[in-house]
C-alpha cells in the first residue's frame, strides 16, 4: 500500500476490537496520503472466510485482485463509458429493465497456475534479498519499505506517529 500511494502517510484513523484476547483481533484504519490517496484497510483474526484482496479505484479506473483465487479485473472508464452511457439510454427507452455490469469487466492479468504458494509464505522476498546479496543489487522490498511498514502498523494501533513517516 505505501509503495502503491507513493506519499508519506499524512493521517491515521484506526479501531480496534479485542473479542476474544487482550489484543485486538479485528482492526480498521482509514490510512489518508499527503498526496490525497486514501488506503482503507481491514484486518480480522476472526473471520469466517479467508479474503486476500486489493481494490484500487482512481479517476480512469477500478482494479480489483483476489490474490486467493489469483485473479484480477480491471474496468476502466475510458474503455467503457460508451457502453455504460448506451446502456443509460436503453434503461431510459424500457429497452433493458437492468444493466448489463459483466459487459463492463475487462480481466486482468492472472497468475500463473502453476504458481500454487501461498501469497504469505511465498519465498519471493527473501529470494530477492539473497540475489541483492550475491549480486550487490537492490532488494525487492528494501530495509526502508520494511521499516516504513512497521512503523504504520505501530502508528494503526495507536502508538505516536513515527517522524519517519
């Protein structure tokens, strides 16, 4: 999210709820970006079911990938604003009584399938530390995103905004 946002984090809000332990087991916060980028960001030990997702939305277009299932689409306004507005104006006639939304959905990249890791105990990370050790190149996720990471989730629950931030 913070390499997605490209900003310093200006302001947190944040809740937490404790269910079943003295931690929290389920959190909300509402991350706002210097540059005006909003991150909304859930977390639950207690959930029913198991989500992996990261919806994007900006001006052109909405993003939405499902990082379980390994599937994305992508719907952009300047692909489809003439079917939406043909579709307006159908609705309009009583030629259509609903939208039509799937006409919309443009699918994005998918991941290979043969790639069945599990997102959260994928390698990747500390195969590309390695590789930047052997070959004294940069990191996937370098010493300062692992910090800055930190320092937002100690920030999210309620500890004093890091400087670094």
């Amino acid at each position: 999210m913070l390499k997605l946002a490209r900003s310093p984090v200006a302001k947190i809000d944040a809740i937490g709820v404790s269910v079943i332990g003295e931690h929290e087991d389920i959190c909300n916060a509402r991350i706002t970006f210097a540059n005006g980028c909003v991150a909304n960001v859930t977390a639950s030990r207690l959930a029913l079911k198991t989500e992996r997702k990261l919806r994007v939305f900006s001006s052109d277009a909405y993003v939405s990938v499902d990082y379980q299932k390994r599937y994305g689409v992508v719907v952009r306004r300047t692909g489809n604003l003439d079917t939406v507005r043909d579709t307006a104006e159908k609705i309009r006639r009583g030629d259509v009584t609903r939208p039509v939304w799937p006409q919309l959905r443009r699918p994005g990249p998918r991941r290979r399938a043969s790639d069945q890791r599990h997102p959260s105990r994928s390698a990747r990370q500390l195969e590309s530390f390695v590789a930047a050790v052997r070959n004294g190149t940069t990191p996937e996720v370098t010493v300062e995103d692992g910090l800055a990471a930190v320092e937002t989730a100690v920030w999210i629950v309620g500890r004093d905004c890091p400087a670094a931030l």
